[in-house]
C-alpha cells in the first residue's frame, strides 16, 4: 500500500473522551467507553489514560493532539470545572488550526441539556458564569470569554440529545458512526510502488485540505502508466479527512445509464451519515427556488427568511426571520396586517446567541391561515388580540414572557404541537378541552407553573407530556378514561408528593422519568400496571423510602433507575422483571439487601451500587440467555461479586 504523506500525523487514539466527571463517569460516559473498547476503538479518558505522577496538563495536550475524533458530553454542570472548559479550548484550537489537522472532528453528546442553553450560557451555564466572573482580574476575564466562545462554536455543531429516550440506543447509535467513520477500507493500490512518495507529495503540495473548499485536479498521461493508481494512492492519503468519500472510476467508454449508476452510487457513499449536514444546503436551495419567483421584489415573493425583506405585503405565505442576522429586530404594530396568507411564521435563532424583539402590546397578526407558529423569546404576556388559531397546527414560544394563551371558549381542533418550555412566567395552562386533539405537550422549565388542569383525559391523543423542571408542580393532573397513547411522561425535578393510583390507566407508557422529585415519598402500587413501561427513572428522589412489590406483568421493564434513593431494600418480585437490562441502585446509602431473585434476572446488564455504604456483600450467580455468564461489574472496593455458580 502506498505510504502516508509527511505531513500526516499518526493517532495514538481513536476517540479523545471529555466530560465532567461527578455528571456522567458512573453512568452514561463510563457505559460508553466501555462500549467503544469493548469494539475495539482506541478511546482517551483521562482517569484512565494519564499515569499518576504525569504532567496533567502536557498529558492532555498530547493525547488530544494524537486523537482524531473528540466525543464531548455536555451535562448540568460542564462549565462549572474549569478543567473540561480548558480542555474545550484545546479541542477547539486542535480542530481548527492547521491543514494536517483538518481530519479531526468534534462530536458533541448534549445530556439533559439544550444547545441553547450551551451557546446562550443559560440556567445552570450562567451560574456557573457567574461564579468564575467573582473576582476576576483582567488576565481571567480572557479566559472566560475564551470559555464562552468555545461553548457557542459548540451549540452550533450536530450532535447527539440524551433526554427521554433511553442512553442504551443513544450509545448504540455514537458507536455505529464512530466504527463507520474509523473503519474506511484503503483502496488497494499495492506495495512498496516505486515513485509514489513523489507523486503524493506533489499532489500534497496542490491541494490544501479546507472543508469549505472545491478542488478539481487534473493527471495526464498515456495510458498505462498509473494515472489511476496515483488516483487511488491520494483518495486512501486524504479520504479520511472528510465526512464523506467516494472514489468513482470512469472512462470515456461510459454510457448514460453507466452514467446514471455512477450517479447513484456517488449519492449512496456521500449521503451515508451526512444527513444533519445536508440539512443547511437544502435549506439554501429551497430558499433560492423561492427567491427566484421575484428576484428584484421581495414583497411578491411567497416566502421570506432575511429581516430586511419584511413589509406588508399580501403575497407572504412563510416568514421566517433568523435573529442570529441581527442582535436585536423591532416590529410595529401594523408590520404583518396586510399578510392575510400567512401560513409559517417562525421567529427563531439557531446559535442562541443575545437577542432581543421588540413588540408593540396592541401588536396585530391577523392572517386566518396560520398553520405554523414558533416565535422565540415572544416578548408580550398574552397573544395578539385580533390573534387567529383556527387553523393552528404547531405552537412554539420557548422563552417567552407568556401568561395567558387564549381565551377559554376557544376550541384549537387542529392544534397538535405545543411547546411554551422556558416560559418563566406562565402560571396555568388553558382548559385542555380546549385542545382535543393535542399530541406533544412541552413545559419544560415552566418555573411558575403550579397545576395543570384537571380534565388532563380530555387529551385522548397525546402522545409526550414534559414538565421537568416544573419546580412550583406539586400535583399531577386527575387521570381518568382512555389515554392509551401517551408514550412519554417526564416529571424530573416537579414539586410532586405522590405518584396518583389511576397512573394504572395510562397503559400505553414507555417512558416514565421522576428524577430529583424530592418530594415524592411512595410510588403507588398501581405502576405494576405499566405493561408497556421500558424505563423508568427515580434517581434522586431523595425521599423515597420504599418500592412497590411488583409482578410479572412489567414484562418490557428495561431500565430501572433507583439511585440516590432513601430504599434500604428492593421486593423479592424485582425477579420477575424478565426483560430488565440496567438496575441502578447507586447512592442508596440506606440500601441493606438485595433479594437473591435478582439471579432471576437473565436480561441483566449493568447491576450498579457504588456507595451503598450499607451493602456489606453480594454474591449470586447470573446465567444470562444462551447459556453464557455476564461480566457484571460492581464499582465500589470491598463489595463482592461471584459469577461461579452455588454449589
């Protein structure tokens, strides 16, 4: 095989790890590394990697300069340590600074939170702000915007979102793309080829790898004489520094209908995990079919996206106004009254940088048509008064400064997406019969929400019910009649005491997350109910004393997080959940025993109970399906764990 280019760096690793340690070591980043060396991909982590008594800081530097890949997990408390912020810097640099570098690739993983609130520095982000900002000389006050800059460059990347759905398929899917992306296979070429060094460091010389760059080069020569293996030998020199390769081999003998298979198989290689990506392209070309419907005069255009182009015009279908274009736009009162077409309107920004709208309180959007409303950071508290939902299909206002919607004798039949997350000071909801047909419901962060209404069955379609961080909710709705499809309810860090017994009736649940309820001090009985329930969270609870006995009608019970829990002891029927994967008792400081029907458990993945102070021994034998032992690690000294079988 020809030789690398001597400009190329060998990686010692294939995946540089960074994260904050008290976040995610003991949950999902130590379930991932064990993943990724597991399938043999050559990962950095550095409680792992650096040796005790090493240069910590040169330690790094050189493992992530030897890296190609960098998987950041951006958590609650990331930029609380100065250590993961310093270590962004570093990545940052390394990934944009020279040609040779131009290969490596950061891929973040945002877990439990929002881009937004990353590249915004919001919630716990800016307090974390503004404690490093407490006596700061000048000197640090440039390393603090180093910080932000770095955190902003990445809330704008792809990525990967843990938050409802479960960490197991989130991994699966980073390691899929990591082998994908380190397992391109070399086109052979042959070896040792006399010349070749020669040929590549000329063709090196010429080409100046840059992302945002198009290159055509050209090989003459007669035929015979290698124009193609040198075609070969640079593709293998440079293929990996790209998200996307394909090699295409062509003569002039080439029909059409070779012509259009070529064309297949370029589209079937290149569009292969570049689909995130595709996404701003598409975006451009459809905006530029639209633009060519009237180049020279905006207002006759059926759709707008630049700010610049908004006047009142009646041939407005779609408006959507990027405030990433500028800082802070101003509407007046009459701004959209001659836009009776308006279908789309989205006020948005994608790098959750400042930014500011100003609205008029007697502002009007009087268009009978609108489906499609998302207007960010919605200044005013109610909405317009001449305001038209009939027709409404998806309502976003996340970070507004809303606190009533509509009036209550209005009936949205159509309106299936709602999303008022980050509304700080919305109080209550509106009747739900009011939305009958409603099928995602997000009120995330809601802060001053207190109850929902109590006709919640009316929902019948609802499919996604969030509330985390609904510090004020101290009750659940009243549940009653058929909500079969509900599918997600996430609870996290409400106010409430009790989990209601009629839980029972929504049999359709895949997905139940209480964390940080610390309030919440028994789980009623009736969760056993659950048929259809895979996950279900706990953790942090701090309160909770007991769990229910169960039975084996939780048959798809996959997850159980109990951690950081008051439960001194689980059922002995905790063995009759068969398809349980991942058991989580860690932190249960009060937690005595485990029953010996966990050896029941042949689904059995991850048992964990790290810091349970209490837990004197553990010894039990797990024979998982088909016959084989599982690995089963137990993290703290002291706890003993046999896979030998009883005598």
């Amino acid at each position: 095989m020809a030789s690398s280019s001597s400009s190329s760096r060998p990686h010692s690793y294939d995946v540089f790890l960074s994260f904050r340690g008290e976040d995610t070591r003991k949950n999902f980043t130590d379930h991932l590394y064990n993943t990724l060396i597991a399938y043999g991909v050559r990962t950095f982590r550095d409680d792992e990697e650096l040796q005790k008594g090493d240069d910590i800081k040169s330690g790094l530097s050189t493992a992530i300069q030897d890296s190609n890949l960098f998987l950041i997990i951006f958590s609650e408390n990331y930029a609380t340590s100065k250590w993961c912020l310093n270590e962004l810097i570093k990545i940052t640099e390394c990934t944009t600074a020279a040609d040779d570098q131009a290969g490596k690739r950061v891929i973040p993983v945002f877990y439990h939170v929002h881009p937004r609130d990353l590249g915004h520095q919001w919630g716990n982000f800016q307090d974390a702000f503004l404690n490093h900002e407490k006596d700061a000389d000048q000197e640090k006050k440039e390393l603090i915007g180093k910080w932000r800059i770095a955190l902003e460059k990445a809330a704008k990347l792809s990525g990967y979102h843990v938050n409802n759905q479960h960490e197991t398929e989130v991994i699966k899917k980073i390691r899929e793309v990591i082998i994908t992306r380190l397992n391109r296979k070399p086109l052979h070429v042959g070896d040792n080829i006399v010349g070749m060094d020669f040929h590549l460091k000329q063709l090196n010389s010429m080409i100046k790898t840059r992302r945002d760059d198009v290159y055509m080069i050209g090989i003459y020569g007669i035929g015979g004489i290698g124009k193609t293996t040198i075609a070969m030998a640079i593709y293998n020199d440079i293929s990996s520094q790209f998200d996307g390769d394909c090699f295409l081999q062509v003569d002039g003998k080439t029909s059409n209908s070779g012509l259009l298979e070529l064309q297949k198989k370029l589209l079937q290689n290149t569009l292969k995990d570049q689909i995130l990506d595709m996404h701003d392209l598409l975006q451009q070309m459809g905006q530029e079919i639209i633009r060519k419907e009237c180049p020279k005069k905006a207002r006759e255009r059926s759709r707008l996206w630049d700010p610049t182009d908004v006047e009142r015009t009646k041939a407005i279908e779609g408006l959507f106004i990027e405030i990433s274009a500028s800082c802070q736009i101003q509407f007046s009162r009459d701004s959209f009254t001659k836009m009776n077409k308006l279908r789309l309107f989205k006020v948005y920004t994608r790098f959750y940088n400042n930014f500011k709208v100003d609205l008029p309180m007697d502002f009007e959007l009087s268009s009978f048509e609108l489906r499609y409303l998302h207007f960010s950071k919605y200044p005013l508290i109610s909405l317009p008064t001449n305001f038209h939902a009939n027709n409404l299909v998806e309502l976003n206002l996340w970070g507004s400064n809303i606190k009533q919607l509509w009036k209550e004798n209005e009936v949205l039949n159509n309106l299936k997406v709602m999303d008022l997350s980050c509304s700080k000071d919305l109080v209550e909801m509106p009747d739900f019969s009011s939305v009958p047909n409603l099928e995602i419901l997000n009120l995330e962060d809601c802060t001053s929400l207190e109850s929902l209404p109590q006709n919640f069955h009316k929902l019948k379609h609802l499919r996604s019910l969030c509330c985390s961080g609904c510090s004020k909710l101290k009750s659940f709705a009243q549940i009653k009649g058929n909500m079969s499809k509900l599918r997600n309810l996430n609870l996290r860090g409400t106010a409430i005491v009790e989990v209601p017994s009629l839980i029972r009736l929504l049999n359709g649940l895949e997905y139940f997350d209480l964390r940080s309820c610390r309030n919440l001090v028994s789980l009623s009985e009736s969760i056993r109910n659950l048929r259809s329930l895979e996950t279900l969270i706990v953790g942090g609870c701090s309160n909770l004393q007991g769990f229910p006995d169960l039975k084996d009608d939780m048959e798809n019970l996959k997850i159980l997080d109990l951690s950081q829990t008051a439960i001194n002891e689980l059922p002995p029927s905790i063995g009759d959940l068969k398809a349980l994967q991942i058991l989580d008792l860690s932190e249960c400081k009060n937690l005595v025993n485990i029953p010996e029907r966990i050896c029941d458990l042949r689904s059995l993945d991850t048992i964990k109970v790290e810091g349970c102070f209490k837990l004197e021994g553990l010894n039990v034998y797990l024979n998982g399906e088909g016959g084989y032992d599982l690995a089963c690690h137990i993290l703290r000294p002291g706890i003993s764990w046999s896979n030998e079988p009883p005598n």
